[in-house]
C-alpha cells in the first residue's frame, strides 16, 4: 500500500467575478484568473476551465477553474 500524499495529483483553485453587476463579464474573469496565475510563481498549468453556474438579472455568472501543478510538487 502507497502512502497518501499530502495534497491532490494535481492543484486546483476557483474563482468568479463578484455577485452583481459585471458577473457576465469574460474579460473581467480571464484578468481575475490570470492574475491569480501568475501569483502561483512558477507553476505548470494543466488546464483552465470556465463556465456559468446560474443566469442572474445581469447575465449569466462566470467563473473558472484552473488546475496547475507547483514544482515541488515533482
């Protein structure tokens, strides 16, 4: 039997815009996301996904997941 490691095979983290006004803006999630990224450092992205959970008054309400692996993490 392996050891449990200390954290998921790959890293993850979910963000969307704030609730309200500006929830259905696409380029206000994509800099949210980017910016996210490149706080991680030197980080391998392994994927980036982004989908609406609810349509509100203002539109439809993004958000994304990225999942990276950190180089510690080899």
């Amino acid at each position: 039997m392996s050891d449990t490691p200390a954290h998921w095979t790959v890293r993850h983290f979910s963000q969307a815009n704030p609730a309200g006004s500006g929830c259905d803006s696409v380029p206000a999630l994509l800099r949210r996301l980017a910016d996210s990224i490149e706080a991680l450092g030197p980080a391998g992205i392994q994927d980036v996904l982004m989908g609406w959970s609810e349509m509100t008054e203002h539109g439809p309400w993004w958000s994304g997941t990225v999942y990276f692996h950190l180089p510690e993490d080899a």
